[in-house]
C-alpha cells in the first residue's frame, strides 16, 4: 500500500541515523524493503563506521553485540533480492556504487535459492534453483529467454517486468538476458 509505505518512511527519517548495531540493521532493512537503495545503503556505512570494531563486530555501546551483525547481513540479501510479494524481485534496492557485483546462494521465499551477477547496475545473469515443484514469478529487467540444461523453457510475461514458468524440484534455470 503506497499511503502506509511514505508512512514508514516518514517515521524511519523521523528516528534518524543512530543508534546500537541492531537498529542500524533494522533501518537497512526497512529502507530496503521500500526499495529505497540510498537509505538502505546511509544506515550500513553507518553501521561500520559508528557501531562495528574493526574486525566487524557489532556493538551496543561498549557491548558486543551480533543483532547488528546478523541484521546487516539480512539486510543486504533484502537490498539484493525480495520474495515477499508472491514474486522474486532482483536487485530492488541496488545503491549506485555496487554498480557491479555477483551472489550467490540466496534463499527466497516458495523454495528457491538464486544466484546472480549484475553489471553498470543491471543484471547480466541469474540462476534459480527450485527446491519444490510449482510456479514462480520473477521481476527483472531484460529477461529474453530461460533455459534448463541448454534446453529453453516456456514462460509468460506480463507488463509490469515479470515472467512466470513451472518449476520441477532439484532443477536450476538460467535467466538469459
């Protein structure tokens, strides 16, 4: 809902940057779920630079703390791939300087481990492998072909950036693009 997600926004800013290393990687992941890259990205550099010691762990005050830890990891995985909304959306909230990168082992919603690659901002390969029969919606710019062992599978788009095909368990598919 486009009303309740400028109010979150508006709260996140409200609270602000600061706070223990569990509240950075709340913010991170807030940010990025309302596809807000640049917030996403402001509370990580904050992260490790107001709230981590130099070997990455996180604090809360002078404590050790791993909530900021575990949270920043989950955050970035947000930033990187979302499953929420019955569909898998690669790189929702992609900052400008991770302008080329690949991951991989990406767990998604529906059963599904994604691995992909991306460059000048945009995907240029991707791999899903399903871990349960069914089907699978997927929103990425570009795709113009999918393939199983060099075999091409059949698949529907629609206007709004998705394609839709059936998925067979143990078996991965590339996204050509």
């Amino acid at each position: 809902d486009p009303r309740m997600a400028a109010a979150a926004a508006v709260s996140i800013e409200r609270r602000g940057t600061g706070g223990c290393g569990w509240s950075y990687g709340w913010k991170m992941g807030l940010w990025a779920r309302l596809y807000n890259a640049d917030g996403a990205l402001h509370e990580f550099k904050h992260h490790l630079t107001d709230s981590s010691l130099p070997n990455m762990f996180s604090l809360c005050g002078r404590t050790l703390q791993v909530d900021g830890n575990f949270g920043a990891g989950a955050s970035i995985a947000e930033m990187l791939l979302q499953s929420h909304q019955g569909f898998l959306d690669f790189l929702p909230a992609l900052p400008s300087e991770w302008n080329a990168g690949r991951v991989s082992g990406l767990k998604a919603r529906g059963g599904f481990e994604v691995s992909m690659e991306w460059n000048e901002g945009q995907l240029i390969g991707a791999t899903i492998h399903a871990m349960s029969n069914g089907s699978i919606h997927v929103r990425a710019d570009g795709v113009r072909g999918i393939e199983n062992d060099g075999e091409s599978v059949d698949y529907a788009t629609s206007e709004d950036r998705r394609v839709q095909f059936d998925t067979r368990v143990g078996t991965t598919y590339t996204l050509i693009f």
